[in-house]
C-alpha cells in the first residue's frame, strides 16, 4: 500500500500527493528549478532546445549541402566540357583591351544525331563542319549593357593564306578552323577575343528542350521544308527541332542572310533569358538537365571554364544590345553572292567595343 514502508534497507516510496522527491532520484520542478528561479521543466538538469536554434542548425546544415553540391557540380560540368585549342597569340593580334569577348558560334556538325533525327530536323547529310552562325559578344567592365554583334558567313574578308573569301570558309580550311575563323575575326574587327565557345546542330536542340522551349515572337509565317518548319506568325513556344529550323532557314527576305542573323540573334538572347531566370535556375528538375546538356553540348577555348559559361549567361540575361556589322553592299564575286560590310562603320562600331564604349547609335542596326 502506498505510502507503507517496505520492510528492509529499500527506499521510501513517496504517498500519493507527495511533492516530495525519491531520495536518489532527479529533482522535479513546476514552475520552478531547485535554486528558485523560474523556468521549464527540467530534469536532471535537460532542458528542450529551443526551436529557433534547431531551425539555425539546420539550415546551416542545408547551406553546407549545398556548397558541397555546388563545388561537385561545378568540377563535374568543368571536367566534361570539351576544350579545343581556338584562340593563340600570333604576330599582330589586336591588344588585350578592356571588357570581355566572346566570338559564339553554331556549326552545321551533325555529330550525335542518328538517321532518324537527321530526317526529322532535316538538316541533310552533309559530313564534316561549317560555321552556320557566327556572333561576336562585349561584355563591358562596368555597368553598361552587354552588345551582341551578329557577324554574316557571307561576310567577304581576307583569309590569313587564302586570300580573300566568306568568313564561314575560315572555319572549313586549314589544320584548325576554329583558330583561323578566330583569327580572322580578330583581324578584321580589331577586337581581342577573350572567349571561344561552340555548339553543333544536336547540341542546340539538347538545350532547348532541356529548358522545357522557347517562347519567340514569329514575324512572319514560315514554311521551309528544307528546314523542317511550317510556322505560324506570332508568339509561341519553340521546341528544339523547330528552334533550330527557325535560325537556319533563309527562307525570308530579300538578303535572307540578314534576317537570318536577325532572327539568330533573337532566339540566342531568348534562350540565354530563360536559362538564366528563376525558374530554370531555382528548378533542379531544369537546372541540373540544362547544366550537364550544356556541358557536352558545347565545345570551348582551352582558356573557359564553366563559371565563365556562367557568367556569359548572366551577362545575356542583362537585356543585351543586339546588332549587325554595318553592311555596305551585296556583290557577286566568283560566281557567289556575298556581302561586303561598310568598313567606315564597321571600324566605328569595334572601336567602340574594343575600348568599351557604348557603340553609336548611328551605326546599329535591328
């Protein structure tokens, strides 16, 4: 019975009601600790935690995650990037200047598309690599816009050791394309290229649909079979079949290189937009996807990294000047049209990039 004491050297076992505690047992308070002073319960001197220091550690914990995630990630994508040696020092190279250059181009390389694909992209069979898009980007040392200069394959310019001839033909002669076509954009500009990165026909469309598409305001309807679209005018999302279709077709236009480059310009600031915004980035279901397509999508300079890749993005998501080099006239030379571009402003408008300055209003075209 409660409250009876047993018979032998065994403790006392306190009667109902009893505050008072066992004799070798922790000491149990209401209201208040042993001392006096008030508190919570506590028991052998535990406390709880309290919530907003658990919710610190674990969010510490999450950022830690993170940061670790974030240095793999970054050393996985660098390690499958693959580099090609297209930018070298050489006797007359324009002078490192300020801001930072980026010649971007899209090669007709089939490369990584079976048959199947190849019907239905309708990019044909042709082996090897041309230059299908060819764009130089500024971006400046302070707070100015990025520019983004489309630069035509038909553009007649001499060729170190070919005399003269289309720009795009630099990339298919010689030992390196890639470091011919760079140098003789370099020499025809004047502007010190920084940064070389390059995507083939299958890498372009892996990217687009990584980022869920493209929403582009269409001019004008477009039906190019030998591109394989049938668009209608308007704003719509662009897989990455259609996308690629919509930057190479030259089926508009009467300089249908022109509006090509415009709507190559158009659809690069797009891309680069959504891959940059929050809900590609902040979204790991399109975020990580993006990041690994994007690593084996595109081939760059010996000298890029990936956080220079990220940089570019940023920098395209900063709302872009985009233009075309001045175009002075469209003659017929050796049986081929091409285009000659107005030197005068042409000169104006590199100088203004390879010092950093804002380019003139004059010379910019949509």
């Amino acid at each position: 019975m409660y409250g009876k004491a047993r018979s032998g050297a065994g403790p006392v076992k306190p009667m109902r009601g009893s505050s008072a505690p066992p004799a070798d047992g922790p000491a149990v308070s209401s209201g208040g600790s042993a001392g006096g002073s008030g508190g919570g319960i506590r028991l052998g001197g535990w406390r709880p935690k309290r919530p907003g220091r658990l919710i610190a550690r674990v969010l510490a914990g999450l950022v830690a995650v993170l940061l670790v995630l974030t240095v793999v990630g970054y050393f996985m994508i660098n390690s499958r990037l693959e580099r090609i040696d297209a930018l070298g020092d050489y006797e007359g190279r324009p002078a490192d200047g300020p801001g930072t250059n980026w010649l971007l181009v899209g090669s007709d390389s089939r490369a990584g598309l079976t048959a199947a694909q190849r019907k239905k992209l309708a990019t044909g069979k042709a082996v090897g690599r041309r230059t299908d898009t060819m764009m130089l980007l500024h971006i400046p040392d302070g707070d100015g816009r990025p520019t983004l200069v489309s630069l035509p394959r038909d553009s007649y310019v001499p060729i170190d050791g070919h005399g003269s001839g289309k720009l795009n033909a630099a990339y298919s002669l010689g030992d390196n394309g890639p470091k011919l076509l760079a140098r003789t954009v370099e020499k025809v500009t004047g502007v010190r290229i920084d940064h070389y990165m390059e995507i083939g026909f299958a890498g372009f469309v892996g990217i687009v649909d990584a980022i869920g598409g493209v929403e582009i305001d269409v001019k004008q309807a477009i039906k190019d079979p030998k591109a394989g679209i049938n668009l209608k005018k308007g704003r719509q999302v662009l897989d990455g079949g259609t996308a690629l279709g919509y930057v190479r077709t030259r089926a508009t236009g009467a300089v249908p290189d022109f509006e090509r480059t415009q709507r190559q310009r158009q659809f690069f600031s797009a891309v680069v937009k959504k891959a940059a915004s929050p809900g590609v980035l902040l979204n790991p279901f399109r975020s990580v996807p993006l990041a690994f397509s994007a690593a084996d999508s595109v081939s760059v300079g010996e000298e890029t990294g990936a956080f220079d890749l990220l940089s570019l993005g940023l920098a395209m998501g900063d709302n872009p000047v985009t233009t075309a080099v001045p175009i002075g006239s469209l003659p017929t030379i050796n049986g081929q049209s091409v285009v000659k571009w107005d030197r005068e402003k042409a000169l104006r408008l590199f100088d203004a990039l390879a010092e950093d300055k804002p380019v003139p209003k004059d010379v910019l075209s949509k």
